[in-house]
C-alpha cells in the first residue's frame, strides 16, 4: 500500500474544536439529527483537516495491478472493489467531511458535514453515518432546504464522498482508510465506465482499459492534449454516460412486462435508437483513449464533417479520389469520426498499425460507393 506522502498532509491549517461531548444516551439514539443540534459554520467557523492523498500515476497502476485488480474481468470489477473495500476498510469509528453534491442528495447547493461513521456495509458503497455539524458557509435562504435535509436518516451515504479526518492525537490511525477510499474514488470517477462490465469478450480490465485511461487523464491534467480534443472526449463521456442511463431505465421499463406482445413498440424503437447512438460514441472514445490515435490526432486535429450525401450546393465541382493501396491521414480521420462510416469493430491495440488499412479501406470503399 502506497504511502501518503508529506506526513499526512491536509486541505485546511485549521483544527476542528469540539463543543463538548455526548451522553451515552444521545449516542444511542437514532441518526435523524435535530437540526437545531447542528453547529453552522457561522457559528462554529473552523473546518476539519481531511488526508489528501499524493501518489504518482504509477503508484496508483501498481495499487490496482497488485493489489485490487489482479487479472480481475470487467464483469467482475466491482464485486472486487467491495471485496477490497470490505476487507482494507475501518467498519465504524471515524471522523469524515461528507462533501454533499447535487447530484448525490436531493439539495440544490454543495454542502460538507462533519460526520461519524457507524457503520460500513459489506454489499455497497456505503456507509452509515451520524451528522455532527456542518462545515459550511450556509446562505441565509437555503437554511430551509438544509433544515429538511438534516432531518433525514442518513443510513446510506456514498463511501465516495467521505473525506477520513486527520486527528492529531491518533496520528497515522486512519492512513489506510484514506488511502483505500482514495483509490476507489479516483478509480470511478477517472478510470470506470458503466458500460465496461457490459463487453462481449469480458476482458481483463487492467490489460485493456487502464493504462491507456490513466494515460488519458494524465494528458487531460497536463494540458497535452488540444482543447479541443479534451472538450470533445468530454463531451463524448458525459453524454455517454447520460444515454447509458436512459437505456437502464428503459430496459427496466420494459422488463416490467413478461410477455413481448405487451411491449411497448415506441419504447422498444427509442431503445433501438438509443443503442446505436450509444454505439457511435463508444466507437469515436475507444479511438481517442487510445494513445496513439491520440498522437495522431494531435498532428492533424479532428477531423471536419464530410460533405453531405446528394447535391451539392452551388456549382462547385466535387472531385473524388480513390486508391488500391494509398490512404491519406485524412481519410482514415474521416473514416474513424464519421457518422456516415461503418466501421464499427475496435482494432486490438496489439495489432493496430497491422489491421487498420484494411477495415478502413473497406469502409471507405463502403462509403464512396454510396456517393452520388
């Protein structure tokens, strides 16, 4: 397990200080806090200092390869991750800033709470936890919103957004907690897709997805790669991820019916839609996780959209080109990003240089031949 580096650094120089301690009595109650009971950070302005981890890309690679995901398939990715979870992981008695998001709760404003885990589940990602004060600057008209939302039973809290709090009087107590929750975090946030566990063929995941992801986010952190291009992967990722969730909650839909003859048929047509649209933008992010696509990309920019199909505007003399045995830069871009193209196999990275000319000759042949 990789070390934290810098001796425990943290975000905050400044300690949290407690107002006093708990009766047995309250300890034992339920954890739908008062929110009378909750400190503001008005009140109380001091923030928590929370582990921030510092780990090189190859740390991270070594971690996931040794450590977590050993020869691990992608449909077995995330029963690996609750294993490691469950076996690496403090069950109860931790202090962590809950940093709550729009999207994980149902309040329209970031907040961070203080709280105390009680409890770690052994089946998901979770944890149940007991509010001890917020640590945020509350505007005066969302006090309201965060009232209703502190009296809710937060049995069920996302182990993603739990920062471990460092504590100077158990110095070094909590690394291996923070360290674990870091290398979930950042793997599902720049290293899973939802759709991975979906492949045909079930690869194994470290061999075929994470060197050239941790590849990609380096480039996107450091700026290597074009605006423009990171723009589009993510846009591509997050649309994706978008339209795979509409498909999940479709399907869903319609498996609520046992009998096919009481499917829906505009349902099954915008799932059909969904799958190939969804299929397009798999293919064009396959293309651009990969290194060497992207060196070439970066030599060249993406690629323009083609010339519609049929007349052209104006008078202008459209000449085409085509070769037994040459293809231009700009013709294998056009074939990869075109939506008008039929490639739709990936090329094994192993073979790449080797198989591509050939499927992309034929797709390009394909596609001329439907011209007018």
């Amino acid at each position: 397990m990789s070390p934290l580096e810098g001796d425990n650094k943290t975000e905050s120089k400044n300690q949290a200080k407690e107002t006093g301690e708990q009766s047995m009595d309250e300890a034992e109650t339920s954890n739908r806090t008062d929110p009378n009971e909750i400190q503001t950070a008005e009140e109380n302005a001091t923030v928590p200092d929370v582990y921030v981890a510092f780990m090189s890309p190859h740390e991270r690679v070594r971690e996931y390869t040794e450590e977590i995901l050993p020869k691990v398939r992608c449909s077995r990715v995330e029963d690996a991750i609750l294993t490691y979870v469950a076996v690496n992981l403090e069950p109860a008695g931790w202090e962590a800033v809950w940093r709550c998001s729009k999207i994980g709760t149902d309040i329209d404003t970031e907040l961070d709470l203080l709280v105390e885990v009680i409890d770690v589940s052994q089946e998901k990602l979770e944890a149940e936890v007991k509010v001890k004060k917020s640590v945020s600057t509350v505007p005066a008209h969302k006090q309201q919103a965060i009232e209703s939302f502190l009296q809710q039973d937060f049995s069920a809290v996302s182990l993603l957004h739990l920062y471990p709090v460092f504590d100077p009087n158990n110095f070094g107590m909590f690394d291996k907690t923070a360290q674990i929750l870091e290398h979930v975090r950042f793997f599902y946030e720049h290293l899973w897709r939802p759709w991975d566990a979906d492949e045909d063929d079930d690869p194994v995941f470290v061999k075929r997805h994470l060197h050239n992801r941790m590849k990609l986010y380096q480039d996107l952190s450091s700026g290597t790669i074009p605006r423009t291009t990171a723009q589009r992967i993510q846009n591509i990722l997050k649309e994706a991820k978008e339209k795979y969730q509409q498909i999940e909650d479709l399907q869903t839909q319609m498996q609520v019916s046992d009998s096919e003859a009481d499917l829906n048929e505009e349902d099954v047509m915008k799932c059909m839609k969904l799958n190939l649209s969804q299929e397009q933008l798999l293919q064009e992010l396959n293309f651009l996780e990969n290194p060497l696509f992207r060196t070439l990309i970066n030599s060249q920019g993406l690629p323009q959209k083609p010339c519609p199909r049929g007349q052209r505007a104006g008078s202008n003399v459209v000449t085409h080109l085509l070769a037994n045995n040459i293809l231009t830069i700009d013709m294998i871009m056009v074939c990869i990003f075109s939506s008008n193209c039929g490639f739709v196999q990936s090329v094994p990275e192993s073979n790449v240089w080797h198989s591509f000319p050939v499927h992309i000759l034929l797709n390009v042949w394909l596609d001329l031949e439907n011209l007018p």
